[in-house]
C-alpha cells in the first residue's frame, strides 16, 4: 500500500515512528506531504491505518495480494 499524508512539525516525529514501528518505509517526501509504504498482511495493514488516524491521509492506492511467474532466460 502507499499513503500520502500531510505532515507538519508537530506530528512529524509521530509519523516517523508509527513508519518504523510498522516497518513501513517513506519513500518521497515534500515540505507539506510524506508518501509511505507498506508490504505487509492485510491485519498488519489496518493496524498501521489506525494508528495513523490522527494524521490527515490524502490519498491511498492499495493493491491486493499478487502472484507472479517466476522469471526465467525466456522471458523478453
């Protein structure tokens, strides 16, 4: 899943250690907004969700589980 939430000097920190106690990763970052990561189970997922509900989502693109064929010297 990624998130994009609105951040400021006050809830900054808080961010931070919600993404490390979840094991999500910040992967772009502006002055107003933080676009996180998260690979987990669907239950871990949620628990990180609701421990951002004081923090202002803006946006949230989440796929469900996938499956792809291993590669292989065929492959283009």
């Amino acid at each position: 899943m990624l998130i994009k939430v609105k951040y400021n000097k006050n809830n900054r920190k808080d961010i931070l250690e919600i993404c490390e106690i979840c094991s999500a990763e910040i992967v772009d970052m502006s002055k107003t907004h933080i676009m996180i990561q998260i690979c987990n189970t669907p239950e871990k997922i949620a628990v990180f969700r609701s421990m951002l509900s004081g923090i202002s989502v803006v946006e949230v693109a989440r796929t469900g589980t996938l499956a792809l064929p291993k590669c292989n010297d065929k492959d283009n």
